[in-house]
C-alpha cells in the first residue's frame, strides 16, 4: 500500500520586504502630498519649486531632442559635455580641480548618487555615522547596502546669530569605532537649514584622516547658502580630497526637480567603485537633459546671486510669517526650508500637529521626527519649504495666522 503523503511541515510565510528594508514604507513626502491634495492646503511639504527654471535652459532640452541628442543610451559616465561642465563648475565656485574622464560621473539625481557611492563603497556590517536629522533616503541606502547607520543628532542651540542646530564635535568623535567605514555629511542640512562652519569641517576632516575614514557629502543645496562664507566643500580641506565622495545635482540649484541630473566628484579608485554600483542601477539616464544641464553650469554669476536673493526674501517673508502665527523658528543659513518648533502653540507632537493643520489652516508641513532615529529629539520640529512662489507663501502666511 502507498503511503499516505505527509503534509509538509509549516512555514511563516516569507516577509514582503528585505528584512533591512522592512522599517521603510511609503515617504512621508508621499503621505503629506497626498493629503495636500485631499484637502486643497497649500503644500509646503516636499521640497520642490512651484515655477521652472531658466527659460534657455529648457530651451537646450528642447534643442538636444529636436537634434538628436541624447535620445538613445548616452555614456554610462555621462555626456563628456556636462562632465566638462560639472568640472569647470568645481574649479570656478570652489578651487577644486577634477579630471572630467576619470574623476567625474553623472548619475540620476543625487539620489542615486548616494545610493551608488553606499553601494560601492560600503561591506555589510560597516558602519556610517550621519547627522539627524537626515533625508530619508540616507538611512534606506545605508540598510540596502547592509550598512549600519550609527546617528550623531544636531542639537537646537541659541547663538549671538540666532538659533540654530548645532554638531557636538566631542559626540562626533565617540561615535566612530573600529567598524566605522565613513561619514555621511550633508551641508547645507536639509531639514534643519544649519550650514556647517569651517571649524567643524576642519575637525571632521582631521577626525576622518586620523581614522582613516571616506567621506560621502550630499552639496545639493550649495548655491543656497545665505551668509557670506558661501558654501565650503570638505573636499578642499587637507587629506580630504582622496577620502571625499562629492554629491550635487541641478534639481536644487535650476529648479528642474523632475529631470532627476546629479553627478559625483571624486578621485579614481573611489569613483570606480561608485561607478560600479550605478550601472546596475539606472545605468544612464535623461540623456538630453544632460546637455540642458552642462549649459545651466555655465550660467553667469548673476543668475547664481539672484537665485539666492530670491530665496533669502522668501525666507524672511514666511519666517516672520511663521513667527507671528507663534512658531518658535529656526531661521534658515541655507537650503530652502525653516524648521520650527511647535512647543510654544502649546503642541508637543508635530507629527500629529502636521496630520491635523491642512484642516485646521489649510497649509502642509512636514514632520522632522520622520528625519530621527532618536525620534523623541525630533518630536517637536516642524519643516516649511519657502521654494514656492511669493504669492502662495502670502496665502499661506494668512492662513498660518489663523491658527
């Protein structure tokens, strides 16, 4: 007689997810855009401008097409025009010296330029210590790349400047151990707006040497930087160019968010390895869009200056707007966002807080606890982007004043 089949033992059924991807569900970018819509706010969430950027910079979009260009594969490193460009680009706002062939890549959006260079660089088990409160993508490329984030929180702190948030140098340099791989910086600092000073780029870089330590900087908010230093890339600081990963991208600086163009800086050997992660990700993209941008780069400096003057008015207007309404506010020395804090409108959660305003006002902001670890050090924050026409800024002021 045949025996009757066993039924096979039972299983958990398998998780959905990667087990180091199952804290990341849908961005809380998505879930305050959506609501936006939903109730008619003003959204001042995401991160992204209302109007276009310069009229002769679509118009090379528009030319490269209609010639041609770029409408197939370009180069797996990028068109040799907008490495040429990202390279003069370097050298003319920051002394930097890259070799557009070899020390140059173009990647889709920094976005991608960062999941790239933790790709490539990162083992699994290695260690990165980033500044929290830091864009959401950091910490999932981290997790793809089998990393383990290790957070150094900024901490609000008043000065004879104003408040603003601040790196502990000394908490810094515990957080680093023998399984540290590299710093994950980002400055200016999206969501926060502080703007790292030459002393604490100084000792970052001279920790970085002294443990052997990479370096990856996220720049892509280097042309919004409102005080008179301007902006300071570690790369140029002693020991740091052969240990640096330089992130940028024309989302931020020519108000074409959605051509999705970055690019990275960086020697040979650590570029390579970039390299080889990208490949396998997007492998080339936004081939046309790649010329528009090599002639966005070489825009004249006025266009750089007022771009800056534009944004600082603007974060002024919605600041004193933010203030006035009760906020406590962290204004701004870079990027184009204010972060606030709810505490003294008698609020302590500003998740639930930014849940409940597009009915209560109809504006939208977004929560800075979703940037923490720590989660109850951000609880209070509150993030306003100012990249938005002066006339919705006015509406949203007003409504703001409701409150």
């Amino acid at each position: 007689m045949t025996p009757a089949p066993q039924p096979s033992p039972s299983r958990s059924p398998r998780p959905p997810l990667n087990r180091g991807l199952a804290e990341f569900g849908t961005t809380i970018f998505a879930e305050m855009s959506a609501l936006a819509t939903t109730t008619g706010a003003v959204n001042l969430g995401q991160g992204f401008p209302d109007t276009d950027g310069p009229e002769e910079v679509r118009e090379a979009a528009v030319r490269a097409i209609r010639d041609g260009r770029g409408n197939q594969y370009p180069p797996g490193p990028g068109v040799p025009e907008l490495r040429a460009a990202v390279a003069d680009h370097q050298r003319r706002f920051h002394g930097l010296t890259w070799d557009p062939d070899t020390e140059v890549l173009v990647t889709t959006g920094a976005t991608e330029a960062i999941a790239a260079a933790l790709l490539g660089l990162l083992e699994p088990g290695d260690e990165v210590v980033a500044l929290e409160p830091y864009y959401d993508s950091y910490a999932a490329c981290i997790a793809m790349a089998g990393g383990r984030r290790v957070p150094v929180t900024l901490r609000p702190h008043t000065g004879p400047d104003g408040d603003r948030f601040v790196l502990d140098l000394d908490e810094l340099r515990a957080a680093v151990t023998d399984r540290t791989r590299l710093i994950l910086l980002n400055t200016p600092h999206n969501p926060t707006g502080t703007v790292l000073t030459r002393a604490e780029l100084t000792a970052i870089a001279e920790l970085a040497v002294e443990r052997d330590l990479l370096v990856v900087t996220d720049e892509v908010y280097e042309h919004l930087v409102f005080g008179p230093a301007g902006h300071l890339p570690i790369a140029a600081l002693p020991g740091m160019r052969e240990r640096t990963v330089s992130i940028s991208s024309a989302g931020k600086t020519f108000s074409f968010t959605g051509w999705k163009i970055g690019w990275v800086t960086a020697v040979p050997a650590l570029l390579s390895a970039v390299r080889a992660a990208k490949q396998y990700l997007t492998f080339v993209s936004g081939g046309p869009f790649q010329y528009a941008v090599a002639e966005a780069l070489r825009l004249p400096d006025s266009y750089f200056t007022d771009l800056r003057a534009d944004l600082l008015a603007k974060r002024d207007l919605l600041a004193d707007g933010l203030a006035k309404a009760g906020f406590g506010v962290f204004r701004p020395q870079g990027t184009y966002f204010v972060t606030t804090d709810v505490r003294p409108l008698g609020e302590s959660d500003g998740a639930a807080f930014c849940r409940a305003l597009p009915e209560r006002c109809g504006v939208v902001a977004i929560p800075n606890a979703v940037f923490y670890d720590h989660r109850d050090a951000g609880a209070p924050f509150v993030r306003f982007a100012f990249c938005k026409r002066t006339e919705v800024l006015q509406d949203a002021v007003k409504r703001l004043a409701a409150l």
